[in-house]
C-alpha cells in the first residue's frame, strides 16, 4: 500500500489513515476562503483540524483573537513553532469532540467556527457544533456527498437523521465547490465549503430529540410507527399520528423536520415512561 509523506517543517510527515488527514494544499483556495469568511468580523476564530496550515496563516493575519485545535501531536509542534511570532493565537492538542467550545467562547460576543473536517468525524463534529448553544456560524469543508445528505428535502433517497437534525436548528448554504485535487493526498471525493448558521430563535440542543430522530430512521424502509414501537405505546402513536394528520403508514423519510419535531413533542408529553 501507497504510504503518503509531505514535508512538514522539512521532515517527511507520514500522514494518519486513522484521523483521516487529508491536507488543503492548494493555497489559492485557502485565500478564496478567507476572503469569503471574512475573520476580522468576528471577535473570536476557531479553526478546528488545522492541519498543516493552510487556512491558519491566512487566518490569523486578519484576526482578533484565534485559538487552533489540533489532535496530532506532531502537528501541533509544527504548527506552534510555524506561528509563534503570532500573540493573537493559541494552539490547543485536543480531540474536538472532548472539547467544550461553549466553554472556550463564553467570553466572547461573536464568533467563527471553521475547519477542513476529516471525512471520519464530520457527523460526530456537525452534531457536536449544533449542542455548542455560544457558537451559530459554522464555515466546514465537507465531502459533497454528506452536503448533499444535509440539504436534502423529505422523500429525497439521501434524505435522513443527518438532515432532519441540521435543518430543524440551522441553515445550510452551500459557498464553493473544492475538486479533490485540491488536498494531498487527494480523497476520492470531491468537497463543498458551506456555511451552516443556526437559525434566529436560537433552539437549545435537545439530546433526547436527537435520539427519537435516530430511533425514527433506525431502518429506514420500515414505517415510522414500527421504528417508534420499542419506545412509545403503539395506541398512543396512532393517536398522536391522527392529531397531526400523518398516515400510520408514513416512513420518517417522508416528514419534514418540523413534522417529525410536533410528533416528539406530543409523544413526550403524553407518555408517562418518557
């Protein structure tokens, strides 16, 4: 098997299967976004997988204040040593995903959200950003395939769990296409830079929705009736599906998000075990 090296700081940098490094290579594009994101607008950047840094050294040069959280640990020396004239960034070795960006942004009014996500923990980051209630904007690199999931309207064959919970609590737009010859080593997809902004009444994360919404496409041929079985009383599913005019026979994939948030919202009310 083809093992993959570039040049970081002048040592060959083995790249990780694993963490699935894939870095942005081609630095026009780096500039194209940051022009687009526009850094200085916002009192705090957070760049999430910076990588080899790419988007960093543009990033930071129009910044207030701006904190890189990087798994690798080789990655994050590279990196500290590359910017350690910069006072305005930190540098944190974390996995994003034990990270409390609420925590870490308390302080600040307006902030930016950013990265060029590895494919292997897009889902895991998209839902961790949405449970972050002090961060709205989200500017991410990801694989066209999950965009096109993300956007995806009811009855769509790509429509699932994934849209239904992006699009209840935000927006997504999509900004640029990036041709996969643009990273090195090259994925065998290409990607779509888009804009995630969560919507204006500002919806607190709710777990336990996201649950239901996980359980309402678990087999996703199946009705919504018999993947909502194992939780909720069968007689009060079929009164709360009549409530609200939906077919007993509906699959999830045919509702809308707000649909399928009444539905939770009726059954949680109405069912003692809940």
């Amino acid at each position: 098997m083809k093992k993959h090296t570039c040049l970081i700081n002048n040592k060959h940098f083995l790249f990780s299967k694993k963490m699935g490094q894939n870095f942005l290579v081609d630095l026009n594009v780096a500039q194209q976004i940051v022009k687009l994101v526009k850094p200085n607008n916002y009192d705090l950047v957070i760049e999430v997988g910076p990588g080899n840094g790419a988007l960093t050294q543009y990033l930071v040069k129009t910044s207030n204040k701006m904190i890189a959280i990087e798994l690798d640990k080789r990655l994050t020396e590279s990196l500290r040593k590359q910017f350690n004239q910069y006072k305005n960034l930190e540098i944190i070795n974390d996995d994003i995903l034990n990270v409390s960006l609420s925590n870490i942004a308390q302080n600040y009014q307006n902030v930016l959200l950013i990265s060029n996500l590895p494919y292997s923990i897009s889902t895991p980051m998209l839902l961790h950003f949405l449970n972050q209630n002090t961060i709205n904007v989200f500017y991410c690199m990801l694989q066209k395939e999950l965009v096109d999931r993300l956007i995806a309207k009811p009855s769509h064959k790509t429509y699932g769990a994934i849209s239904v919970l992006m699009q209840y609590y935000a927006t997504i737009n999509k900004i640029m296409n990036v041709d996969a010859q643009t990273f090195f080593p090259s994925p065998k997809i290409s990607s779509n830079f888009i804009l995630i902004k969560k919507h204006d009444d500002s919806k607190r994360f709710d777990v336990k929705w996201s649950k239901f919404i996980q359980q309402s496409f678990r087999f996703k041929r199946k009705m919504l009736l018999n993947n909502l079985k194992s939780n909720f009383d069968t007689l009060l599913l079929l009164k709360t599906f009549k409530k609200f005019n939906i077919n007993p026979n509906v699959r999830a994939e045919q509702l809308s998000a707000t649909q399928l948030f009444q539905l939770y919202e009726c059954l949680s009310k109405n069912d003692a075990t809940h």
